[in-house]
C-alpha cells in the first residue's frame, strides 16, 4: 500500500534506468499474479526496461474473468500512449458494456479517433466463466492461444479473423472453447516468436511449442513460477535477444464456486 506515495520500493527493485515509455506501460499493469480457488493469472513484459506498446489488463467480476492482451504498433513513447489509449478504452468498456464484441467496438472507435486510419493497436479479448470453464475469444491480430493440458500442448485456440483494433472493422465474431479443470490458456504476442535467432530466421511457433511441452516435463512450481520459467527459457532460446516487446499471459482454470469475494468453505 505505500507504493502509492513513495518511490523507495520502486527504485530498490530496479537494476537500470527505465525508459519512459515502459514507466508507462508498468504503471498501467493490474497485479502480475492473481491466484484464486476457481482461476490463477499471471502476466509477464519483456525487455522490462524498455517495454513500449505490449500490455495486458485484467478483472474477475461474479463468474467472469475479463482479460485483454495489446501490442500497439511501433516502439517508443508513441506506442506506449496508443496502448494507455487501449487500455483505458478497455477498461471503460468493461465498466459498462457486456459482450466481447462491445468491448472490441469501443477500443477500436477510441483508437480510430485519436490516432487516425495509419495506426492499430493487435488485441486479445477473453473471458472466461469460472464456475464453468465456458471461454470467448476474440483475436484481432494476434497469434492464436496455446491450450494447455496436462503439461502439454493440446492445441491452438483459433478464432474467427478479425481486423487489428483502429481500422474500423466490423463487430467480431465470438469464438467459444470449454476448459477443462487443470486447462492453461497462455497468450503471447509477436515479439516471442518473429524474434530472429541463429541463421536469421524468426524463433517460430514449433519452438515456443516445444518450450512449453519440454518445461511441462518438470514438476510444477506453481503458474507464477513456471510462467517465469518459461519466460528465461525463452530468452535463452533466442540468444538473449529481445528486440521487440515480447508479452507472456497465462490462465489456470481450476474450477469450483465463483464467489471469489466470500470464504469458501
């Protein structure tokens, strides 16, 4: 609760200067871990002192799980604000609206309208019931979600094509998936995988893939912990490079009551 008015732990935690556009992006940041008995998060932002337009944002309001993942195009501080737009546009949305689509609907008019026609921001938008494991998707721009299950990946969670958020798309078709107790739902943006490696070419999905299945083979730690886990595998897989923001957001649907507000019995 003292972070709000002081500095110290801020600047006891931090290795090297930060840009101003990653101040931005980190202040816009919900917790990086939420863990309850019905559903976990946890979300992690790569190069952290240098972050610009990836963010991620979400909230458990009664059954649903409300989450979003952003890239906004470009780097720098002209990025980091069109994702502060995002996600205040978002948040707002949730505040008021209901469906996926309405969401999608008011990022992309807030966007369109402060940035014109030349910019987009690529958005993930879920939720997640969790008394039911009922999922909605709607991608616009992203690479598809990995399902994980039983430490493996089962499949990509595909979606209908929507257009990035600021090109005045049509309203989103919803992409429904069930879950299963135990199911992971990791969320990445591009940065991860069209970082080039050896030889030049970009570290790709099939090694993401294998990353994820070769670290579901060690005794889990925890979401939080594996996602760090897996989060310096990646990076020394790719040499150690990170030119490109690179996002990392998982769920855990463990299934159970939804208040998440009561004590459970």
């Amino acid at each position: 609760t003292k972070n709000a008015y002081t500095d110290q732990f801020f600047l006891a935690r931090r290795r090297e200067p930060m840009s101003v556009s990653a101040e931005i992006q980190w202040s816009l940041l919900p917790p990086l871990t939420m863990t309850l008995p019905q559903v976990s998060v946890a979300g992690t932002l790569e190069p952290a002192y240098r972050v610009a337009g990836d963010s991620f944002d979400y909230a458990l309001n009664g059954n649903i799980l409300h989450m979003a993942v952003i890239d906004a195009m470009g780097h720098g501080l002209d990025a980091a604000v069109m994702a502060t737009v995002a996600i205040g546009a978002y948040r707002h949305a949730r505040r008021v609206f209901v469906s996926l689509a309405e969401k999608y609907a008011f990022m992309d008019d807030a966007i369109s309208r402060q940035f014109g026609p030349d910019h987009f921001v690529t958005a993930q938008l879920m939720h997640v019931n969790v008394a039911t494991g009922e999922l909605e998707l709607v991608n616009a721009g992203h690479p598809a979600p990995l399902l994980i299950r039983e430490g493996r990946v089962e499949r990509q969670l595909e979606s209908a094509t929507t257009l990035p958020v600021g090109f005045g798309g049509e309203l989103p078709r919803i992409r429904e998936h069930l879950l299963q107790p135990g199911d992971r739902v990791l969320c990445y943006t591009d940065g991860i995988i069209e970082e080039h490696v050896a030889g030049g070419e970009p570290f790709g999905e099939e090694r993401l893939i294998h990353c994820v299945n070769r670290l579901g083979e060690e005794p889990s730690e925890g979401m939080r912990a594996d996602l760090r886990q897996l989060s310096r595998t990646l990076k020394s897989e790719r040499g150690g490079r990170t030119t490109d923001d690179a996002t990392l957001f998982m769920i855990e649907w463990h299934g159970g009551a939804a208040d998440h507000l009561a004590t459970l019995d």
